[in-house]
C-alpha cells in the first residue's frame, strides 16, 4: 500500500517547517497570563502515543541493559510484550484510537550487532513495523537513542568514552539513510539527563562522568541534526526534554544550551510535580518514593509548556511523553484514575494553547505496559499487559482508552471541563514562575487552594 503523504497526516501542523517557527514573536512573553477561553485544539493538533524498542519488543539483543539485568539487580527481561511479534494489532490499536502518530525506536543494540556489521534483518523487521505505521493513517516518530546501546559499545566505555560520539553517529545516519526519505518525524536522545542518571544507576557511569557524558550527548544530537537537515532540509528534529520539577535548570539546562539552536519543536516530557521525602511505607529499598506514590499535578504540563516557551520564543512545543504509573495495573492509592488524568492534563494543555502557548501535539505514554527500566511493577499503558502471569500477554483496555479516543474526536475536553484535582497554590514545579504567575480555576482564588 502506498504510504499517505505526512503532510495529508499531520496537515498544517507538524508536517511543515516554515508552518512551525512563527516569525515576529522573539522577544516577546509568548504567554498571556489572563485565562482565554477554553477552545478545541483543532484538526491540526497531532494525538499519538509512544513507545521504545527495549521496553516492547522482546527478543532483546546484547546491550547495556540486558548486561545489568544479568546482574540479578533488576527483574528478569523475560520477553517485554512482544512487540516486535504482535506490532500489527497494536498499531492497529493506536490508529482506533484516532492517533496520527506512533513514537517508536529504531534499537542501536538490534540493527549493529557488531562494531563493523549492520543486520539486514533486523532492519528489514522495522521496514515492516514502519510501514505498518504509515499504512495505518500515522507518522513514525522515530526515536534513535532510547537509552539502550550494544554490548560492544559497552564493552568500550559506552558515554564514557569520547569515541561512543562517532560510533553512535555511524548507526544513527544508516537509520536516517533508511527512513530519511519517508519523512518521519525525529527524536535523537531521549531524555538526555535522564538517561544519564540511569546509566549511573546501572553501574555505567559515575556521578564525576555526567557533564562530560552530557557534552557527547550534545555533540552526537547537533552532529546527526545537520546531517539530517543537509539530506532532507523540511525533517522536523527534536531531543526530548524530560522535565524536571523544580530543578530543570539545574539538571536539563546543560544539555538544552548546547542544543537550543539545533531543535525544529522543543519535545516536553512531563509526569509529576514536585517529589516529596520518602514516608517509609512508600519508599523503595533506595529510599525514594515508589514511582505509583509520586503526586501526579496535571498542571504542571502548563508550567512545563510555558517555561519552554519563554526560554524559545516563536518556536513550536509538544509534549512528547505523558502519562501516570499504577502498582501492578491496581487502583492508585490517591483515587486517580488513568482516564481522569488524561482528562486533566489535556485540559491543561487546551489551556496553554488558549494563553498563547504554541503546543502542536501530544503523545500518551504508553500504549501498552512495558518493562519499566528494571521492573514490571509500574505500569503506564493505555492497554494492561500482564508480562509476569499471562503467557498470552493478552491487551486489556484501560478507562483510559474511551477517554483518549472521545478526546480525539472532540479536539480535547469540552469548554466547561473542570479537572479533578485543583492546581497547587504555589506550586513549586517551576518556581519562581509557578508561585508568583500561577494557573487558575476560572472563578477561583488561588489563595483558597490547598497546597500538596
């Protein structure tokens, strides 16, 4: 089947370059701070859901993690939910759900087994997955480095070393000299500080290593965005933020200055406020709060969206990641259903759009559970998978599902939508901004709101 024209898929939105970077706003607070009226988000907004290789596909070949999994210090691999097996019915789910597009990785790990050698076959695998894609009515947004490299890389120092800059490049221009053409939407690094701070949870790098680790991040992400722009000078190419509240510049900041000038759309992932000390019965054997306790402050996407679009005026935002983890799949501790906080959070970002905030699109993670960097426990898709007891591995829809679908056909909650949960006085998500400029209610005041 010939594949659809991206810019049939994602019309005026994220299709086109010259329609995403407005002119005439730099210098400009590209954020009124008076509520405008709830609005749809139109026919042009982009509704997806994300993925990654290792978390999905099964079958998974010699890497980092699969090293420290054999540890014995995370959970056993198994085969994740087999992704790379049952990837045509789960496309076939996103697209029911009205997604216009499918975020998914292109596993260094699986298609450069050896330093010299690529595998035809395992590029061949995901020549189908992405067709498979673009033949359901969606662009691929294809993610080159999420969080997993090989063996041998690992063998070599993996971010340690300087080296890993061009050995990551070598593979990453193979997949952008395979998909290039095909117009998919890009994400080099995802969540660089992130990554980070699991390759030191993993044994991979040391605390003294992270800002010269962070720099080859940097330099891989600026190097392979030219390369793709010299190819294909219309590609959209992004490295996603993964939020931190109330710390973002100190963690993110490093990255973001030596990339900002090499972004076509600022890529925001964003899951909780604030985290509080660890209470004992919520802890971790680390001491932290176990990721289901965490507090889920919807309007946190709103500080997130306006902080990015002060620091890039008249360029576009989307949220690449979003989404709440369960214990198992069992109810949440605060009451918070997945369909509710899908609800909220796209109330929150109708919100940022109607104050001036240009958000294009917006991915729900996941589409189904998947092996959460060491363990099963937490659970974040739209479909249950239960990889620990059922054999079959059979997709249970979530309330999310209806929930995620109805706010595709509707562009988003409707005008008089009210969330659940009120927004934090004095949040501290994005502090001073989120205290002194805070996000209301209509009618409310924001002295009356309690706080976390």
């Amino acid at each position: 089947m010939r594949e659809p024209n991206r810019r049939q898929v994602l019309a005026t939105g994220l299709a086109a370059a010259a329609a995403l970077l407005l002119p005439g706003r730099a210098g400009a607070d590209p954020v009124r701070r008076a509520a405008s009226a709830l609005a749809p988000l139109g026919p042009d907004f982009v509704w997806g859901v994300a993925t990654s290789g290792f978390q999905t596909e099964g079958r998974a070949p010699d890497s980092n993690w699969t090293r420290y999994i054999a540890t014995g210090a995370a959970e056993p691999y198994r085969d994740s939910v087999r992704f790379l097996d049952t990837y045509a019915d789960d496309i076939a789910r996103a697209a029911q759900l009205g997604a216009k597009s499918f975020r998914m990785s292109i596993e260094w790990a699986r298609v450069q087994p050896h330093p010299d050698a690529w595998d035809d076959e395992a590029f061949a695998g995901y020549d189908r997955i992405v067709d498979a894609v673009y033949a359901a009515g969606m662009t691929p947004m294809l993610t080159l480095d999420h969080w997993v490299y090989p063996g041998w890389a690992a063998d070599r120092g993996g971010w340690r070393d300087q080296g890993m800059v061009d050995d990551w490049l070598a593979n990453a221009r193979k997949v952008v000299q395979r998909y290039g053409s095909r117009d998919p939407i890009w994400v080099t690094v995802n969540e660089p500080a992130a990554y980070l701070g699991t390759e030191i949870r993993i044994g991979a790098l040391s605390h003294e290593q992270w800002p010269a680790a962070m720099d080859r991040l940097a330099q891989a992400h600026n190097r392979i965005y030219d390369d793709i722009h010299a190819a294909y000078p219309k590609a959209m190419v992004t490295s996603n933020i993964g939020y931190v509240p109330g710390a973002d510049t100190e963690v993110n900041q490093p990255y973001i200055d030596q990339v900002r000038d090499k972004l076509d759309f600022v890529g925001v992932d964003y899951y909780f406020g604030p985290t509080p000390a660890a209470d004992g019965a919520a802890a971790t054997s680390a001491g932290a709060p176990a990721m289901w306790e965490l507090p889920l402050q919807t309007e946190g996407v709103y500080y997130a969206l306006r902080r990015y679009a002060r620091q890039f005026p008249g360029k576009p935002l989307y949220v690449v990641e979003n989404g709440m983890p369960t214990e198992d799949g069992k109810p949440r501790p605060d009451g918070y259903t997945r369909a509710d906080q899908l609800r909220d959070t796209v109330y929150w970002i109708q919100r940022a759009k109607a104050d001036g905030i240009d958000v294009r699109g917006y991915n729900y993670w996941s589409l189904t559970d998947n092996y959460e960097w060491g363990s099963y426990t937490p659970r974040f898709g739209l479909y249950t998978v239960d990889v620990t007891s059922d054999p079959d591995l059979v997709r249970r829809p979530t309330d999310a599902v209806e929930a995620f679908a109805a706010l595709v056909r509707a562009g988003g909650v409707a005008a008089d939508y009210r969330p659940t949960r009120a927004p934090v006085a004095c949040s501290q998500v994005d502090p001073p901004a989120s205290c002194d400029e805070p996000v209301m209610l209509p009618g409310t005041d924001p002295a009356a709101t309690p706080s976390p």
